[in-house]
C-alpha cells in the first residue's frame, strides 16, 4: 500500500465515522474516536459483504457505503456493550 492508497483509506474511513456517528445517534465517540471507528469499519464493512456476497461499485461510492455499513455495526456493538 503506497502513502496515496493510505491517506485516501484514512479519509473515507473518517468520513465513514463521521456518517456512522451521525447514524447511531448516542453511539458517537468524538472526533478522533469516529474516525478510528470508520477505518476499524471499513475493514469490517468490507470482510462482512465479502462474506454476504455484497458488491457496492464506484470508485468513492462503494467503499464508503462499505465503510459507514462497517462502522455503523462496530458504534452499534459498541453501544450494545457499554449499555450491559
């Protein structure tokens, strides 16, 4: 992986925290928290619709429907677990 594959991965994972912040609302973790989530969730996102047999096209699209998909069920785990 170059430095330019690294910083684009970083960006849509801290976009993809970000929206993922916005979708669970309570299940935020901050700025710098959100953003951890999206990269941790774009890894998710794309092992979970691998093995779902998902495949979102396009070339900023698809991984950041991945990414927020990942994220959004990592702040959701999160979330399910602080709560017990």
């Amino acid at each position: 992986m170059n430095i330019e594959q690294l910083v684009v991965f970083m960006l849509i994972g801290g976009v993809a925290g970000w929206l993922a912040g916005l979708i669970i609302k309570g299940g935020g973790l901050g700025i710098i928290g959100n953003i951890v989530a999206g990269v941790i969730g774009s890894v998710l996102g794309g092992w979970l619709f691998g093995e779902l047999g998902i495949s979102v096209g396009g070339k900023w699209l698809g991984p950041l429907v991945t990414a927020t998909s990942g994220a959004v069920v990592l702040l959701f785990a999160i979330g399910f677990l602080r709560k017990k």
